[in-house]
C-alpha cells in the first residue's frame, strides 16, 4: 500500500492551499474541492494544521462560498474533512452564530459518526460555549432534548472543551444542570458524550458537583453510568490535586 505523504509545517500548508485557490475563480468550486481533497485531504496532516489549511481557506476563498464549499466537502466523508467543516463555522460563529449552530447540527447528522460529532462539536459548541456562553447555553438547552443521539451528545462535547479551556464558573454550573438532564439516557453514544463531560465538571469544578451532590446521588432517574463518570473526576482531582501539594 502506498504511504501517504506527510505534511509537517504550516508553509507547507500554505502552499498546498494556494495550490487549491490557483484556478477557482475559472474553474468554480467542483474544482477547488476536487483539489482539496486531493491536495490537502488524502495527504496526512495533523489536527492543528488542518486547522491552518482551514484558516486559510476562510481568509482566501470569498465569504459568500463558505457555506457553497462545506456542503460539497461534507459529502466527501473524510476525517480531515471534518476539521476544515468545524474550523470554518468556528471562524464564522462571531458574524453568523445560528447559520453556523444549524450548518454544524447539519453536518453531524450527515457524518452519523461518533468522531464527527467530536470534530465539529468541539470546534462549533465548544468554541461557542466557551466565547458565546449566554447565546450557546440555550441552543445546547434545545440540543439536550433533540430527537437525535449526536445532538445529545453534542451538549457533552461542547461541555468537556469549554469547561476544559477554562469557561467561567457560573457558566459551568449551568452547562451541568444541562448534564444532569440528560443522565438518564441509556444510548451507548449519548453516554459516552454526556459522562466524558461530568467527569470533566467534576475534575475541574469538584465544588459544583458537591453542591449537585441530592440531584445526583438520591435521584433514581440518574443512571449509575452517570454517577461512575463523577467519580472517576472526582478521584482524579484528588490526584492532581495530591502529586502538586505533595
């Protein structure tokens, strides 16, 4: 089997997008995505620089084929292609905060895998939840109870990246109650989703799930799965907490 060619620096990347935009103005975007698939997509490339091609690719191709060019890469079904889908909706989230939510819901359901939830979740709510808390807090709100299992999780995933990059306390707080709403769910992706977040919440914020501790602990709607998540974060707070005082 043939290796794939690495690609190691953002000059590289550079180039390779440059490469990409050469002939789009006459050759439309069917072209300019046959090329990125070709060019950027089937080599391998590291997340953080396919963040860098992404960029990239927001700044040079004209705002009003943003959302033209993502539909055609959705389809393409590759990993990579995930991080260019999220990266860009993430760059365009401060100027069209719901085109970009409803684009991101779009794109998960067409992926219908757990890493492109992952993908685009944390680069679209996550990122949103961390720099938008009051306008991404409500949308997770209707996220909770969406009808699909990757919506759900969605709500876990922004969790886990904002708590995790610092969102402030009093937001936390809320996007737990968002946790605890869903912890009754028995759907295998859902869990997963949901409890990586609480365990977060509880390595990061252990106050908020002590003072959560009735809801948790004495509810019979929460699941075991849910309260084993709490621990383990729990008991890793503890852990850090011990190897840096010891």
């Amino acid at each position: 089997m043939e290796k794939l060619p690495i690609i190691t620096s953002k000059k590289e990347v550079a180039e390779l997008v440059r490469l990409c935009l050469d002939d789009f103005p006459k050759n439309g975007l069917d072209e300019l995505v046959k090329n990125v698939h070709i060019h950027i997509l089937k080599k391998k490339i590291r997340f953080p620089l396919l963040e860098q091609a992404a960029k990239e690719l927001y700044q040079r191709l004209p705002a009003d084929k943003h959302i033209e060019f993502l539909d055609r890469v959705v389809h393409l079904h590759e990993i990579g292609g995930n991080v260019l889908l999220g990266m860009i909706l993430q760059l365009r989230l401060a100027g069209h905060f719901d085109e970009s939510l409803r684009k991101a819901t779009e794109y998960i359901i067409i992926g219908n895998e757990w890493y492109v939830c992952d993908i685009i979740g944390e680069r679209v709510m996550g990122h949103g939840l961390l720099v938008f808390p009051e306008k991404m807090l409500p949308k997770l709100e209707k996220l909770s109870r969406h009808s699909d299992k990757w919506m759900v999780r969605s709500v876990g995933v922004a969790t886990h990246y904002a708590v995790k990059k610092g969102l402030k306390k009093q937001q936390v707080e809320k996007a737990f109650q968002l946790l605890l709403s869903c912890a009754d769910t028995t759907e295998f992706h859902t869990k997963k989703g949901i409890g990586w977040a609480a365990k977060t919440v509880a390595k990061f914020h252990p106050d908020i799930i002590k003072r959560y501790r009735d809801e948790w602990e004495n509810n019979d709607r929460v699941k075991i799965w849910f309260r084993t998540k709490i621990a383990i974060g729990l008991s890793r707070k503890e852990k850090y907490a011990t190897r840096y005082t010891s």
